[in-house]
C-alpha cells in the first residue's frame, strides 16, 4: 500500500513489522493471562528491534535519536504499555522522523484497533 513517499512507506512497514509480534504477544496475554514484567520487557526489546531493522535496512545513513542537525528516528516500540499489559486494545506502535529538531513525518500504528494515522511535512 503506497501512501506518500518512499520514507513513509518504509516507516509504515516499520510500524506494521512491530504491529504483527505486539499482535501475538497481545494474544497470548489475553488467553495465557501471563502478567510478568520480564514477558512485557521482552515484547518491548521484540518491537523495538523490529521497527530498528525496518529503519535501518530502509536508510542505513540515518540515526536513532541523537541530538545534531541530521536527520534521526523517534521510534516508541510500544506506546501505552500499561494499557497492552493490562489486556486494553489502546495501544500503539509509533514512528516519527526529525530533520533539524523538527518533526517532519510520523506514522503511529494501533494494532488492535486496526488503525493507521499518518502526517508528513510537504
């Protein structure tokens, strides 16, 4: 699915790479009810590592956050985490590319609710 720019669709595969292990960890909370901090750390570490690979293989030139006029990934693997742990569907995987201490693309994913919200600077 195209929906801009080849940088937007790259966060977008990020962000739904992330979505698809949230989505199966999201399950096995909900049916195993296994509510250990080592089992949301480890879903973190997982959707973390999974939009990092995505940005990474897309533009290999560009950084994680760091504080210089370059452009640098805003990555929240899993935003709300008190509501996935706590078996909510109000959750979300979140992308934002900075160029010059400014916000110039985000793409936020929410799994569970099968939405996507996307806003890029022209």
């Amino acid at each position: 699915m195209s929906i801009s720019s080849p940088r937007f669709n790259g966060m977008l595969d990020s962000v739904r790479s992330a979505s698809k292990q949230l989505m199966g960890d999201f399950n096995e909370l909900q049916i195993s009810n296994v509510k250990s901090a080592d089992f949301i750390n480890k879903t973190y570490s997982r959707s973390k590592q999974a939009v990092y690979n995505c940005l990474h293989d897309y533009k290999q030139d560009y950084g994680f956050i760091f504080e210089d006029d370059t452009c640098n990934w805003f990555i929240v693997p899993v935003e709300s985490r008190e509501n996935f742990f706590g078996c909510m569907v109000y959750f979300a995987v979140l992308v934002c590319l900075i160029h010059k201490n400014k916000v110039v693309a985000t793409v936020i994913d929410a799994p569970a609710l099968r939405e996507t919200f996307w806003a890029e600077e022209k």
